[in-house]
C-alpha cells in the first residue's frame, strides 16, 4: 500500500481473487480432479499430543486464515464507526437502512422458497455483499462513475459486514463451551488491561490474540468472530503518535486480498460443473432461493429502503449520487462471492447441497456485476462531481508527497 494507490490495489486484489476462482474451477474439473478433493482434506495437525488441534487444508483456510480476514474486517468497521462515514448518527442512517433492506428481503425471498425443506439453513447466504468484487468493479468503471458512489456502497457494505458477523455468531455456531468462551474472553479482557498499562509491542498483543482464537475455536462460537473482536478492540485513535490501527489495515491488507482471500477462492471454490451438476442445481429451490436473493433480493431491498429513507428524510446520499446511481449499487450488492460462500459452509453439512449453493452464488455475482456496471454507465457524471478515478488520483499523489 506505499507503492500504488488504494483503488488500483482494490481492481488487483478483485482480478487476483477472480485468477483463483477460475483456477479452482479447472483443477474442480480437469482430468486430474480427485486431486482437489483430496488436497484440500489433506489433514494437518499444529501443536502436541493434548495440547494440539487437528483439521484438514480446508476447514484450517476457514478457520484460521479467515480469522486474519474478518479481523482486518474489523479494523475496517472500527475505523468507519469512529473516524469514518458511520461516526455519527446522519451519516450512518442512510447506509444503516439501505444495508437492513438489502439484508432482510434476501433472507426472505430465500425462505419463501426453502421453508420447510432441506436448504433452509441457508436462509442467511443471499445476505452478505462481497467488497473485494464490488469495489474492484467499480474502480474498473472509473471517471464514469461519481466518487460518492463508492462511498455509499462501501458504507452499505461495512454495516452488512456487521450484520453478516452478527448472523454467523448467532445462528452459524455450535453448541457452546461455556469454559472455553470464557478463556477467550478473558484473552480480549487481558488485551484490553495490555493498552491501559500501555504495552504498545506487537508480540504480546499476536500471542494472547491466537490464545483468544483458540478460546473461541474451542468453544463453539465459530473461531472467526475472535478475528473480529480483536479487529474492533484496536485503538482507532492515535496512540503515543501512532496511528494503529492505520497501521495494522495498512499492513494487513494485502495480505488479505492478495492471499488469504484468493487462497479462500482456491480451497472453496472447486466445483464440478458436470452437465448433471447444472442440471441438479437449476432444479433447485436452494439455487433459486440464492440467485433471487442476491439479484432482485439485494438490487429491491437496497434501492427501496435507500428511497423510503430519503421520503423520510433519515439521510441524504452523498455528491453526485443519484437515483439510477443507487439502482447501480443496489444491483453490485448483489456480488455475494466470499461471505456467501462461507456462510453456505456453515449452513449445510451436505455437500451436495453446498455445491448447489455455490452455483446459485457464482450465477447470481456475475449477473448481479453486470447488471450493476450497465445501471451505472447510464448516467453521465454531473460536471464539478469528483469521479473514482479522481479520487485514485488523489490518493497517488497523497502516497507520492
């Protein structure tokens, strides 16, 4: 993040993480396929005797890596919640009732096909919003599209971060070990006395954080949460001259979009797209309830809550937002690659089941790209509105001084 400027390093991480879906897909598919199945369960054991935790390559991906994801994810919602366009109560009305809509009418569409059936924990998989392909999209779009564009998806997209976190550690988490959540509470509690006495060292803080992973891991609540808790504990403002938690996205980020996102893709994304595969999962009400949801589901629920929020007065969009171009948005929210997929792992133990989901995510984010990039190439940009292309150059010259 010192060399280039933030959005070309947002289109990198998209196309980096699409290199890895289409690799996943090959390798899904190509002559040599058993060798993804049985890669990714290759099992692999950290640690010694009792004092150890065993998993195969995959559920380690999920697990562990993502932790590092949905701790970065956490950075994020901490800096937008205190420094951010959710630091008060105007500015994060708007993007609050926009991400409800694109939440709610998804789950419920999805529902309306499943209730009752064998996919209706799944409910939750049309919900989430991919940054990483959304934004990418619409750097990729650049002097055509308004600035305040992307800071409306992005505001929409951190607060269905929230809720999607929310969902999972509600719904998406085993049976709970009382002793073990109270370890890893107690590690986020001993966190917290570390930057009271002022103990400002890294060490300390990675050492007692992978002791919170390991309590929440243990405990039932799915190990990623500790990613986020620990994301949300970091110090937003300066601390003795230092911008932390600056420092830890800053850091952080590229490892995230360039590795463990696309390692995600690789570990999560092989599907084999036989003609009996296609035609199972088009027959499915799981693929439906998924691409409705996250097509008509997203592009409705957003775009109708973000105007009703307006009728009432409850928040204004930002410059040069208009009404095509929240249509637009609305549209990319439907882009539910990562968390989608993450979240239809934890729904079903079936793997059949979990195939057709993927499929019905894969259609629906390609539709829902399209669609978005169509929407939003309708409308000039007002003269004197800054564009995301002005915005990246901006940030390259603020990186260069």
């Amino acid at each position: 993040m010192k060399t280039t400027d933030f959005i070309r390093s947002e289109v990198a991480g998209g196309a980096v993480l699409l290199v890895a879906v289409v690799i996943a897909l090959i390798w899904a598919n190509a002559p040599f396929s058993d060798t993804y199945s049985s890669f990714w369960h290759t099992e692999l054991t950290i640690g010694v005797g009792e004092f150890s935790i065993t998993e195969d390559l995959q559920h380690w991906v999920n697990d562990g890596l993502m932790a590092i994801f949905f701790f970065v994810v956490g950075l994020e919602i901490k800096r937008e919640m205190t420094v951010g366009e959710l630091n008060s109560r105007k500015k994060a009305s708007l993007p609050i009732i926009a991400a409800l809509g694109g939440v709610i009418l998804p789950a419920l569409i999805f529902i309306s096909l499943n209730a009752g059936g064998e996919g209706a924990e799944g409910w939750a998989i049309p919900m989430a919003t991919d940054i990483a392909f959304a934004v990418a999209v619409l750097a990729l779009l650049g002097g055509r599209i308004p600035a305040g564009v992307r800071l409306f998806l992005l505001s929409i997209a951190i607060v269905d971060d929230v809720i999607a976190i929310a969902v999972i550690a509600i719904f998406y988490s085993g049976g709970i070990d009382l002793v073990w959540l109270g370890f890893g509470v107690l590690g986020l509690g001993l966190i917290t006395g570390m930057e009271r006495i002022g103990i400002y060292r890294m060490l300390p803080y990675i050492l007692v954080g992978f002791a919170v992973w390991i309590g929440f891991y243990s405990s039932g609540v799915h190990a990623t949460i500790a990613g986020v808790a620990l994301g949300l504990m970091t110090p937003a403002r300066p601390v003795k001259g230092r911008m932390v938690l600056e420092e830890m996205e800053h850091t952080l980020l590229p490892y995230t979009s360039f590795l463990i996102i696309p390692i995600f893709a690789l570990a999560n994304a092989g599907i084999a797209l036989s003609v009996g595969v296609m035609e199972t999962a088009v027959a499915s009400t799981i693929f439906w309830g998924v691409v409705l949801g996250l097509v008509a589901g997203k592009t409705l629920g957003i775009g109708l809550a973000t105007f009703a929020a307006q009728k009432l007065n409850l928040g204004e969009t930002p410059e040069g937002v208009e009404s095509v171009h929240v249509w637009g948005i609305a549209a990319l929210g439907g882009i539910g690659f990562t968390v989608s997929i993450f979240i239809s792992q934890l729904a079903f133990s079936d793997p059949d089941l979990v195939e057709t989901a993927k499929i019905g995510i894969f259609s629906a984010s390609v539709i829902a790209a399209i669609l978005g990039s169509i929407i939003l190439l309708r409308t000039p940009v007002p003269d004197g509105v800054p564009t995301v292309a002005d915005l990246a150059a901006e940030r390259r010259e603020d990186v260069g001084s």
